[in-house]
C-alpha cells in the first residue's frame, strides 16, 4: 500500500468526468488499498479516484458511524435523492477551508462492492454518511463542493477548529 499525494483545486484531473470501470482487476483492488491508506492517513472520511490523479469512478468512504460500514464503490451512481439541508463541508483537495452548502436528506446511491463483485444500494438520511455519498460521487462527476457556494467569499478559512474532511 501507499500514501498518494492528494490533488488540490485546480488541478485539471479534479474537472474531468471520470471513467467507468469496465473490470475489476489486481491493478483496481491495489488502488482502493492505496485510497484507504491515503484517506486513513490525510485523515478524512472519503475519497475519490480523481484525487489521487486517476480518472476512474471509484470511490472509498469511512464515517465511522455504527450505523454505516465503510465502503469502497466502483461506478457510483446516486439513484435518487430528495430533501435539502444545509451541511458545513470540507474536502481535502481544498485543504484549509470549508463552507455552508445545500445537501439532500435522503440519498439513495448504488455502485459495485469490489471485493464481492456485486451490486451495492446504500441508503442515508440526515448524516455524514449521506453527505459523503454526494460528495464524493460528486467528484467524480468534476464538481468541487465550492461549486455549490453561493460566491467565492463564501469560502470560509479554518482556524484551529476540528473538522470533518472528506
Ligand atoms: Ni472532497
């Protein structure tokens, strides 16, 4: 396993639709090692393929919620979603910031578990969880969570507050 460098905004690879998967092979499953141990490492909740700098749709996610096991999803797809919160998110390729953005409630997402090969739905409400699943299934669709922000100076710098990142 490895520790891979994360992209920042502005890197082109964040803005590109990423590609689907058509085989889950050795070269996929060392990848998904490699974003746990990068996402365990950063430390965040998520990640995303397109933030380690490969174009694939493929997504990790650990909220450590009793409630929810962590997954890791190849082709993720958001089924339907309904509600709207307000949710103050990060994200760790846009470290040093977060901002008040509008999520759904409910969201129901679906993707293939690689380690069974299988068709997965994941429903979420009300929690980290169902932001995650927007949020990283977001990026590798290219959008940025500053894409939802009503202006740039909506940006807020963190000081020395925790925070979720993902
Ligand atoms: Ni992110």
């Amino acid at each position: 396993m490895a520790i891979l460098p994360i992209r920042r905004a502005g890197d082109p690879v964040l803005r590109e639709k990423a590609r689907r998967i058509r085989t889950i092979d050795k070269s996929i499953l060392k990848l998904i090692d490699d974003m746990w141990e990068t996402m365990y490492d950063a430390p965040g909740v998520g990640l995303a393929a397109p933030q380690i700098g490969v174009s694939l749709k493929l997504v990790v996610i650990d909220v450590h919620d009793p409630k929810h096991e962590k997954i890791a999803l190849v082709n993720p797809e958001i089924v339907k979603r309904s509600g709207e919160r307000r949710v103050d998110e990060g994200c760790l390729s846009v470290p040093g910031f977060r901002g008040e953005i509008v999520r759904s409630v409910k969201v129901l997402a679906k993707g293939i578990d690689p380690y069974t090969g299988k068709e997965v739905r994941i429903k979420a409400q009300d929690d980290l969880m169902a932001e995650a699943l927007e949020h990283e299934i977001d990026h590798v669709n290219g959008i940025l969570y500053i894409d939802y922000l009503p202006n740039p100076g909506a940006l807020i710098a963190l000081n020395d507050a925790p925070e979720v990142r993902r």
